[in-house]
C-alpha cells in the first residue's frame, strides 16, 4: 500500500463577483514508502497548491474548498482537525520551500530552532538535543555547527539556510519529505550540493521524497517516478526512464522539446509549445491543453479526457497520444510540414 | 563562416574595472572598502555572432553588460565599438551611439513603464534618436518590428499588464529593435518565462540574429541556455573571466576547474546522463566580491588547488588550444596528472549582515516547515 494516495484532489478559490479559480481540478497521484517521487509542471499548474492543500497549510479564506482524499499512512489528512494534523506534520510529514528566510523564524537562533523540533517530537533536552542538534547541521554540511547553532537565519548564505532548513525538516525523522521547489532560488553549484544531500538522506534514512519542481533536469536526476501537471490536472504519470525516453502526453513531449540540453550541439534545435498558459486562463472545458496542443482533435473539447491506464504501468490524460514507435503507425501531417 | 566575419570585431573590452564603493556610518557616509563587481575583464565580441557570459549571481555579469554599455561608469579599462572608444566620448556623442547598442531585461514588467501603451513604449525610443521621417514613416518602422518579433498589430494600444510573460519580453525586444541597433546586451532575457516560453524567446532571438546581423552578448545563469545560443562563452567567477571557450568545446574539453564544476552541476533532462554523471560539488559558498581570496579567486574552493601558487599569484587567461584559461595548472588537470582532492568549506556571510538581526517581522506562521 501507498504511504501517501491522494485522490481526486481539487481546490477552488472563488471569488465575489469573478468566476473561481480551480486551481487543483482532480489530482491523483501516490508515493510509496522510501520513494522519490516528482510533481513537474510550469507556474501556475497547481504544484504548491497541491501540497499546500495536502499539509492544510492553504491560507484559510472565504471561498476556499477543498475535496478529494489525501490518506497518509491510512488516514485521510484532509479530514483531520488542525491539532491532529500539526501532529502528523511535525512527526511524520516535513516539508521544505523554496525561500529558507519565509520558514525560518528570524528572531530565534538556528540550534534553537532545531531543537525545539527536537524537544517537540524526539522528547530530547537539554545537552542530548544541543548535540543531536549540532549533529543535524553537520550532517547536512553546514560547516562549524557548534558555533552555527548560536547564529541567525539572516547570518547564514542562502545555501546554508536551506541546508538549516533541511536539518530542521529531517530532525523528526519524517516519513515523507514535501519539497517544493528547494533549490529554485540557488546558483548551480548550491543546488548540485543540496540535491545530493536530499538524495543521501533519502537514501540512508528511507524517507519518502515528493519532490516539486519545474527542471526536468532535476526530475531526471532523482525521481522514481514523475508525474507532470498542466492546468490543474496531472496530465501523465510514468517512471523515470519511460517518461524521458518515450513521453506520451503531448504536454510531455512539448516540454522536452523546449528545454536546451547542456550535452547537446550549437546546432540544436528547440521545439517550443505555441501560445502561453496566461491566454487561456481560466482554463478551456475538455482538455485544458487543447488550444496548445498539434496533436487535437475533434474529441478533445467538451469533457476532459479520461485517465488512460496504459500497459505498461503508465498513465495518462489524452485522446490521441503520441504513439510508441513501431506500434502505432498513426500517420502525423504536422510533422512532415 | 566566412573568413571575413569572423575576424571582424565589433565590441573589444580591455581591462575592464567596476569597483563599488562599500560605505557606512550614520551621518557621513564613510568608504569602508570596495566590491570589485568586475576586476579586470578583457573580450571581444565578434560582429554578427553572439558572446554569451556565464556565472553564479553575484559574479559581476550585469555589472560588465551595463559597463559596457557605459550605463554604470568603469573605473577603469576600455571600451570600443566599432573602432569608437566609448570610455572616452562625449555625453552628446554617447548619447547618439547608444541608438545602436540595446539592451534587454530579465523582468519585462519592470523594465516597461506601466502606464505607457505598446505604441507609445515603441515611439518613445524613435523619437529621441530622430528616426522616422513623420508619424506615418514611424508607424511603418513600428509595424515592421512588431512582425519581427511575432505581436499582433492589436497589441500597439494595449498596456504592458495585459500581456503575458513571454508576449511583454517580445515588447521588450521590440522596443530594443525599433532602433535598428547593431549590438543587443540582453540580461537574463529568458530566465523569469516558463520553460516553453522560454523556448519560443530563445528562438526568437535566433530567428532576428540570422535576418538582421545582430550582435549579441547574452548574459545568463543557465548554463544550457547560454551554450545553445552563443558561440563563444565566458565563464565568470568573483569579477573575472576564468575560461572563454567556443560554445562546445565548453562542455566537451572544460579546461578551468570551476568550468568543470559549474559544467557538472547544470542537471540534463535526461536520466541515462544523469545516472552516468560524475558531479564535481564544490565546497561552501561563493565568496563575497568585497573580500575576493587572494591569488587565485577560486582556490579556497578549487578541488585541484596546489600548495604552490594557487594562494598567492593571481592567473592571468592564458591561450591554450582553442580556448582561454586562467588557471595556473590548467595542462596538468587535463592531462589527468593532478588529481582532485577534498576541500573544507568555509562559512561566507551575507553582505550588509551584523551580528543580531535588524529589522524583524513575525513570521506568518511560526514553525510551518514542521
Ligand atoms: N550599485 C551597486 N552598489 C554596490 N554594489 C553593487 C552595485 N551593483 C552591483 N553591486 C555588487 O556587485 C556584484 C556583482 O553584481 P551583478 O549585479 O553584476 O551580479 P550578477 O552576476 O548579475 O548577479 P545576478 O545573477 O544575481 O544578477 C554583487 O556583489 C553586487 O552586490
Ligand atoms: N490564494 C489564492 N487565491 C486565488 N488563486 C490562487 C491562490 N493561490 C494560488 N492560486 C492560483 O492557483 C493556481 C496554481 O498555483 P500554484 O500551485 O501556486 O502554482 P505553481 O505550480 O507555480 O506552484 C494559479 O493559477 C494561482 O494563481
Ligand atoms: S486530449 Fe487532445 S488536445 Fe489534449 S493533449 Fe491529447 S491530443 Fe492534445
Ligand atoms: S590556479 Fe590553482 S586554485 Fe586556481 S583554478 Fe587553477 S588549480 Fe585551482
Ligand atoms: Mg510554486
Ligand atoms: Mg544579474
């Protein structure tokens, strides 16, 4: 069974006067135990809201529902009452942003703010949880930890933040880590050095990783499994290899062809998808994709497509995929053009 | 590639100097030290081919872009354009060069003013150069761009917020080509769109290059994008260029230790590359450009810095095949002789940074990460 199953999440803001905002619309999606599982998509296709909506840390206003099922562990986290919840939140689930300054409490210094998770959910004190402590920060990089423990967020670089931000995280030894985004505000060398102290952790501890991110560089490089959002939706849902060697949602294959590969020649070529999210907000009936998509066809508007549940354990939302080679022979006129 | 082109220099750089001064106190302002943002740059850029400049934030990129540009003030070096030394001309003089070096921002909503429509964004710069015989030759200029870089004609009385990300970096292309400049500087022009808007800007940029000769130095963080528009690209560390290499040699044959490590790092979308990667990760944190280390600026985190020379004599960028490198031991990294070794790291502190905080916000929710 799957640590994490969400199911048929959705998430409206409405708004007096203005037409709501489904800004989650049916997402399913699991993680298992130990699993490093990536949620990737471009701004706006509901990523944060998603884990947003899964930890109940969605700002809570007039117009905001919630539906769908997020059961960890069991239990269903959306049904749970807030103290409840901040208990699975300390002690089993952690989770880590993209801006460390925003979850760090500026007044505090780091080792106090390390413990105190310590003292909450380890029972530790005192000297036990100063060293534990100090053994956390090291353990995530952070070079002199001792003296660290004494010093401020705003003392410390914004890679050091987030590694003290990660110490804190894994501090109550979660089962499941959410990252969003972790390493989007850090330079290339930062964020070799934080993926590799996430994927150490996961590895030496077992923690399952939902790792959430627009860089297919950096699903390629960690992810078990990879589902890729648009509109709200998660449009495909595959293992790592299949998804980069042979995509099938057309959303899929678009983002591929956009990105410039490092190891590629000066000759490459990039294959951008037409139009832009922002011209058709809010989204189309049917698939949401549609108006972008070379692949449409008269099928395509009206109701959204079905979840396809395809043989080989992969799954995606479309009518008419882009085929295997060698299995489907569909004819694409576009392409010779 | 004609012989002709590629020896044809449009922009040359020569010990290019942008010091800041660091200043405090409460009254008088007391000069307390200085940022050397750039320290010493020499490039040239080629007409018609694009130069691209690579570096971690802080490493001066924007800085040498509006430097050459004379938009910030060099303290020292030179600047030529087109054989003009520009360091050196007249405000008036400067002013009408400007008409044929642009430049391009990173955030396109900041960079357009609000309450300006396309149209009159895209007049502005036609009238303060003089360009366009009337109101209806002006129009016809303004058209022509639009076409170029792919906006409808509508968009001329709409107001920058009505347009998306990608579509506001088009005006701000436009506005920059409205001008028929020779030279675009373009700053991070893709790295605030989405990655498939991204691609369309990127060809765009292509697309305008290849019809209209344009020269481009293209300043960036992402690595991937760099090296797919550019055909020469400078690795810049702490104010200094510590490798300029054609564009693919740089990812075959890195020659400067913090190439490779920078070369390393950039994740590729795909996971056979990925799984076969070795990743060089570089200890600690990019030092602050107002205490540069000594001698070599990399050496307190270079994998390969050696006990001789690497603390105490600053390399200068030396010819090696078809590149350029400063690194003292460059040959022998190549050639396998020496062998990388472990590196301590050392804490670097946030610029402006005291020992308590100042200003302090309660933050929303205290202890949310938990
Ligand atoms: N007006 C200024 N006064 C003082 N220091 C400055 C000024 N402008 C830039 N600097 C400093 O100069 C250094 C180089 O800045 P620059 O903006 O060129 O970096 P960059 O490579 O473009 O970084 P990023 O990718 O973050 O934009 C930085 O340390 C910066 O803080
Ligand atoms: N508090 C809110 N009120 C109204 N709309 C919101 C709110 N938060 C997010 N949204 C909308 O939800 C959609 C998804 O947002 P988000 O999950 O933050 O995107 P991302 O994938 O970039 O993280 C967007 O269209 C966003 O504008
Ligand atoms: S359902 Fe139709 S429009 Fe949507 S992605 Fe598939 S082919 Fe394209
Ligand atoms: S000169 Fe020394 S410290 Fe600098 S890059 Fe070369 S080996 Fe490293
Ligand atoms: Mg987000
Ligand atoms: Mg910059």
């Amino acid at each position: 069974m799957a640590l994490l199953e969400v199911e048929d999440l959705s998430v409206t803001f409405a708004r007096r006067g203005q037409r709501a905002v489904h800004a989650v619309d049916g997402v399913s999606f699991s993680v298992d135990a130990g699993e490093v599982v990536g949620l990737v998509g471009e701004s706006g296709c509901g990523k944060s809201v998603t884990s947003l909506a899964i930890m109940g840390l969605l700002p809570k206003q007039p117009g905001l529902s919630v539906g769908g099922k997020a059961v960890f562990d069991g239990t269903d986290l959306l049904q749970l009452d807030d103290r409840s919840r901040r208990d699975i939140r300390g002690r089993d689930i952690a989770m880590i942003f993209q801006d460390p300054l925003s979850s760090l409490n500026p007044v505090i210094p780091i080792g106090l703010q390390v413990t105190e998770v310590l003292t909450r959910h380890r029972g530790m004190k005192g000297e036990t949880a100063a060293k534990e402590a100090a053994a956390l920060l090291d353990r995530v990089g952070i070079p002199d930890p001792k003296r660290r423990l004494k010093e401020y967020p705003h003392q410390l670089s914004g890679g050091m933040r987030q590694r003290a931000l990660i110490a804190m995280a894994v501090a109550c030894q979660p089962r499941l880590l959410i990252a969003d985004e972790p390493t989007t505000a850090l330079d290339v060398t930062i964020q070799a050095q934080i993926l590799e102290l996430l994927k150490d952790l996961v590895r030496d501890s077992g923690t399952a990783l939902l790792m959430i991110t627009h860089d297919l560089g950096v699903v390629a490089g960690m992810c078990d499994t990879v589902n890729v959002l648009y509109g709200g939706r998660v449009v495909e849902t595959a293992r790592r290899r299949p998804l980069f060697r042979q995509p099938r949602h057309p959303y899929t294959v678009g983002l591929l062809g956009s990105v410039p590969r490092l190891d590629a020649g000066r000759g490459e070529k990039l294959n951008p998808i037409p139009g832009s999210v922002r011209d058709l907000l809010p989204w189309p009936d049917g698939c949401a994709f549609a108006p972008r998509c070379a692949r449409r066809t008269d099928e395509c508007v009206g109701e959204p497509p079905e979840l396809v549940h395809a043989h080989d354990g992969r799954s995606y939302r479309c009518v008419n995929p882009e085929p295997l080679p060698g299995m489907v022979p569909a004819p694409r006129e576009e392409e010779s053009a | 590639m004609s012989e002709r082109t590629e020896n044809d220099i449009l922009v040359e750089v020569r010990d290019l100097k942008v010091h800041f001064p660091i200043k405090r106190g409460v009254l008088f302002d007391r000069v307390v030290g200085q940022v050397k943002a750039v320290d010493g740059v020499d490039l040239s850029i080629a007409r018609g081919k694009t130069y691209g400049l690579v570096g971690e934030s802080g490493c001066g990129k924007s800085t040498l872009g509006r430097a050459l540009l004379q938009l910030t003030p060099p303290t020292a070096g030179e600047v030529s354009f087109d054989g003009v030394e520009l360091t050196t001309l007249p405000s008036g003089k400067l002013r009408s060069m400007r008409r044929r070096m642009q430049m391009i921002f990173q955030d396109p909503m900041s960079s357009l003013d609000p309450r300006q429509n396309v149209e009159s964004i895209l007049t502005e710069g036609l009238q303060t150069h003089g360009i366009g015989a009337d109101r209806t030759d002006r129009r016809r200029i303004i058209g022509e761009t639009l076409d170029a870089v792919g906006l409808p004609r509508w968009a001329l009385s709409r107001y920058p917020h009505e347009f998306s990300g990608g579509q506001r970096q088009r005006i701000g292309i436009a506005r920059a080509l409205v001008l028929g400049p020779e030279l675009i500087v373009a700053d991070e022009p893709v790295s605030a769109l989405d990655v498939s808007i991204q691609a369309q800007v990127v060809n765009l940029l292509d697309e305008l290059q290849d019809s209209l000769g344009l020269t481009y130095l293209v300043i960036a963080h992402d690595l991937a994008v760099v090296r797919h528009i550019s055909d020469t690209v400078g690795v810049m560390y702490l104010g200094a260029l510590v490798e300029e290499a054609p564009s693919d040699r740089l990812y075959t044959e890195p020659l400067h230790p913090y190439t490779r490590a920078l070369m390393s790092a950039v994740p590729v979308p795909d996971p056979d590359v990925e799984d076969r990667r070795e990743r060089i990760l570089l200890a600690g944190d990019l030092p602050s450009p107002a205490n540069p280390p000594s001698g070599c600026r990399f050496h307190t985190r270079c994998p390969w810095a050696q006990p001789t020379r690497c603390a105490d004599e600053r390399p200068v960028l030396r010819n090696i095949g078809a590149s350029r490198v400063a690194c003292h031991f460059a040959e022998q990294i190549a050639s396998g002789e020496l062998r990388p070794h472990g590196v301590s790291a050392q804490i670097v502190r946030p610029e402006g940074e005291g020992d308590t905080p100042g200003v302090v916000s309660a933050p929303t929710e205290p202890g949310s990460y938990v």
